[in-house]
C-alpha cells in the first residue's frame, strides 16, 4: 500500500485489541463526511472521487493479481467500485452480488438476512465497499460466500467506518486465515448507541483533532452522525434523506440548514425503515408511537 498518492494520503493506525486500520485523508472525503447538505449528483461525484483515491494507495496489490468486486446491496452501489476501477487501472472489475437486509438491530449488533445473491463471478480475492457499523452484515456476507468460494484476502474500503466495525471483522477474518486490508475514510469513528451514529465527536473516535473540531463547529457539539441514517439515500432516495434528516434536525436539535434543508414527516411511516436509529425517542415528534 502507498501512502501518498495523487491528492491523498493513508496511514496505518492501531486500535485496541491490535486491529490494523488504514486511515484514508482527501477532500473528497471531507466533503462526504464533513457536508451533510451533500446529495444528488455531487454526492455520487464526491463518492466515486473518493473511491477511486483509495483504488489509488492499493493499485499494485489489486492488478497484481485477480481480484472480484463483493458488492453488498444497496449501500455498495453508492461506492461505484466498477467505475471507479476501469477508471485507475482501464480493466473490468468481475463482480458478485449479495442483497442483506437489516431485520433489527440491538445495541451494537444487528440481525441480518440475506434474501438473494449472485456469486459467478467467484475469485478469492475481493474488493468490498460498504459503509461499516457493527460489521454484522460483512460478517455475515462473508460467511455466504465462503459457502460457495475459498477466500484468501478481502480490501475493504468504506468512506465511514467504526472501530467496532473494524475489530468485529478482524477477529471474523483471522480466525479464518483470511487476510484483511481496512480502509476507512478519516476516522475509526465510535458507534452510536442506536448502532447507526457514526460521529466525529463520540469519544471513542480516532481521528485528527482537526476533524472533530470542524465537526463541533457545524454541530453545535452535538454527536450528529457523519452519514446520516441510511447512507446512500443522499443520492439513490433524497426526499427520504431530507426526511430523516429532519428527525435528527429535531431530536438533536440542530438547525435544519446544516443538512442542506429537511422536508418535516407528519407521519412516522414515512421514515419506519430506519426506526431502529430513533425510535426510543419517536414519541418526541409523534406521540404514541
């Protein structure tokens, strides 16, 4: 792995229990984990930027030998890893598909199924990008695909990631002899108790103290989570993003510009997928529930 690059930088961190994280630092980046107004085509703009950036610090070990896209339905679409690899390298990324769906969520694990998948394109050497929380639904996508292919190394790369995350498929990956590059973009970031926070200003991220600076400014100090509740809506559902984020806009008590403008939820079957992140709260908008 390089540590610079054209207009981006990476370094090796260690958290406890002696996980191994490469913290990815560009702009684009910035502008994905520090913007929450961000959506529609400068979102998907700024996501394919970034992952082309950390495509750019692996380039020799990802064409070195063949290599096959994991892409985890609905989040890896946001990460345009096909795109994002015939741009760097001008070759196709075969590509296997796995749809996971979160059946609930309880304090920093999470029930996953797995309703369909397609794996012909094989390969023991994946590239992943998904957004980490708890690092139940990679655990478990890795066990599916282990059913059907021998796995030697997984690339992980995820614009938001948490140290729980990172130490949950560590331990997943080297009970397994399986070798495992986490890259996260400019932090290991604490979890949320909800499970779905991922936040500059949680005490237990790792990250530079200018970021959590910046984050304490745009957030009056609040643990406003860098990605919002369902990352990826900003640009494949953005009424549902301004939806959501008006319920964090009126939990936190954060003004609604900071998200670039929220459209208010009358009704809470409007945002209900997405319950688990506020729902020990929703009484507050909507009483009765």
């Amino acid at each position: 792995m390089k540590a610079d690059v054209l207009d981006s930088t990476a370094r090796m961190i260690r958290l406890d229990g002696g996980t191994e994280v490469c913290i990815v630092e560009n702009q684009p980046l910035e502008e994905l984990l520090l913007n929450r107004k961000l959506t529609g085509i400068k979102f998907r703009q700024a996501c394919l930027l970034s992952t082309r950036l950390f495509l750019r610090h692996i380039l020799e070990e990802v064409t070195s030998y063949p290599v096959s896209e994991l892409m985890i339905l609905s989040k890896g679409l946001v990460y345009q890893l096909g795109e994002a690899f015939a741009l760097e390298t001008g070759r196709n990324l075969p590509v296997n598909i796995v749809a996971a769906k979160r059946a609930g969520v309880d304090g920093e694990a999470a029930k996953i199924d797995l309703p369909y998948t397609r794996l012909d394109a094989g390969g023991d050497r994946l590239i992943i990008g998904d957004t980490v929380a708890s690092g139940s639904t990679l655990i478990a996508v890795l066990d599916e695909y282990r059913l059907h292919h021998e796995l030697s190394q997984v690339y992980l790369l995820s614009y938001a990631g948490s140290a729980l995350g990172a130490n949950a498929v560590t331990k997943y990956c080297r009970a397994r002899k399986v070798g495992l590059l986490i890259m996260y973009g400019l932090a290991a970031f604490g979890l949320g108790e909800n499970g779905f926070d991922l936040s500059f200003l949680h005490p237990g991220t790792v990250t530079r103290p200018e970021y959590v600076k910046r984050a304490h400014a745009l957030y009056n100090g609040q643990q406003v989570s860098a990605v919002g509740w369902d990352f990826g809506s900003q640009m494949m559902a953005p009424d549902k993003y301004k939806r959501l984020s008006w319920v964090e806009s009126r939990l936190l008590g954060i003004d609604e510009e900071t998200f670039g403008g929220v459209i208010p939820v009358t009704n809470a079957d409007e945002v209900w997928q997405e319950k688990d992140a506020f729902k020990l709260r929703s009484g507050e908008l909507w009483p009765g529930t």
